[in-house]
C-alpha cells in the first residue's frame, strides 16, 4: 500500500494501542496475600488504576494525538511524532516500575486493608505476590506506542494536506460570491463613498433595478449639452431606493 494511503492504518492503529493501555489499567495486576492476622482479609487484589494511574492520561493523550493527525499539517505531524514516543517511553517506564517493585506499588490499595501507610510497614504485612499478565500487557501497549511515533515520523512526509485545498477553495467560492454579489447604493452608501474620497455619481456607481440602464446627470441635446432627464436618479434624489422603511416621508413614488 502506498505510503500516501497510510495515514487512516496509522490513526486506527494508534487508537487501537490507546485501548490496549486503558484495557491494561483497568485489569488486575498483582493479588497481594497478606501475613495471617494482619489484616480482617488474607489478600489484596490491585488493579492498574491503583498500581499505575497514569495509565488513564496517558491512553487519554494518545487518543487525542492519533485524532488530531487526521487534520496536522507536515510540521505538526512531527511535533505529535515525537510527543506520541515520550507517551509511549512513559507507559512503558510506569509499568516496569510497577512490576519491578510489586509490593511498593500496591502500597495504597494494601494500605487500605492494614491500616498502615508507610512503605516498611507495608512490606511487612506482605507475605507474596501474585503478578497478572496485565502488566507485560500495558508494557507492551508502550513499546508499540513508541514504534508507533517512529513510524508517522518516517512516513508522514507522503501524506496530503487536504486542510491547504480545501481553505483555497472555500475562499475561492467566497470571493467569487463577493463578485457576482449585486451593488445596492442608497444615501448612506454615497455618503460613505464621499467621506473616503470617492465620487458617488461617477459612471457604474449608481444602482440601478434589474434591466433598466438609468443614465447620470441628464440626457445629452441636439448640441451636445447635458439636460437634466426626468428619469435620472441623481444622487440624494427623491427617488433614491431607502432601506429604512422611510420612503413615504422621503416622497418615494
């Protein structure tokens, strides 16, 4: 498959490692038996929320980051490349941690069930520990989260920026509408025309209804002269189109 097509493999896959990591914090990693007498129960079961809540951001910001490659420009894609390996460096960091010191990290959840709270007094009550497969799980979603952001770095260089044409089109459209738009004048619009030193009467300025060509300034005569026309429409005329509802008061036929 081309490299150009890849970027919809890449996002579902990096969803998909996203849930991985939350599915493994969710799970049961270590069930903690207890010394008999020191606790009203003989284990403690620790869940990933409890040994590695970190989990939950982290799957929480890799979700977004995967989502917002659907729309990144070639800049960006790096920037989430590089943030998405420190994501992954972190999940996989968290759970060896947890699972190279199972005890410490089931500190709050045996704590709990003891009453103790100090980490020696923890290990005291703690005869064995039981370790799931959910935390190799986890540190696997990790690992494929860094190889994860290694790969869009490599391969996002083919991908299109559909964001580019698409906002060249829509601002194409939008002035093509601004062109065929129809120019309406009225008083307010020659006076807005005259305040910046434009002239209001001058040819191609004055609106004029659909099919009626209104000439400005009057008609010309045998000799040449301009006469005033009884269809002209000069400016602050009586005849002048008002939008403000006001075209009786003005003497608007």
């Amino acid at each position: 498959m081309k490299r150009s097509r890849s970027r919809p493999l890449v996002v579902v896959a990096g969803l998909a490692v996203a849930g991985i990591v939350m599915l493994a914090w969710t799970q049961t990693w270590f069930t903690v038996h207890l010394h008999a007498g020191t606790a009203v129960v003989p284990r403690v079961v620790a869940d990933g929320a409890a040994v590695v809540p970190q989990y939950t951001a982290l799957a929480i910001a890799s979700l977004a980051l995967f989502l917002a490659l659907t729309i990144a420009g070639r800049v960006l894609r790096v920037v989430l490349a590089a943030v998405e390996v420190l994501l992954g460096i972190a999940v996989v960091a968290t759970g060896v941690g947890a699972l190279t010191d199972p005890v410490g990290a089931s500190k709050g959840a045996v704590g709990e069930v003891a009453g103790v709270s100090d980490t020696g007094a923890v290990r005291q009550v703690v005869e064995r520990v039981d370790v799931t497969v959910w935390p190799a799980v986890g540190i696997a979603g990790g690992v494929l989260a860094v190889l994860l952001g290694v790969l869009v770095f490599v391969v996002q260089r083919s991908w299109p920026g559909p964001t580019r044409k698409y906002a060249a089109a829509t601002a194409g459209a939008a002035a093509d509408a601004r062109a065929a738009a129809p120019l309406h004048r009225d008083a307010i619009t020659d006076w807005d025309d005259l305040s910046a030193g434009a002239d209001p009467t001058a040819p191609g300025t004055v609106d004029t209804e659909p099919g009626a060509a209104r000439p400005v300034g009057g008609t010309a005569g045998p000799d040449g002269a301009l006469g005033e026309s009884p269809t002209a429409d000069t400016v602050g005329s009586d005849r002048r189109r008002s939008d403000d509802g006001a075209g009786a008061e003005r003497g608007a036929p």
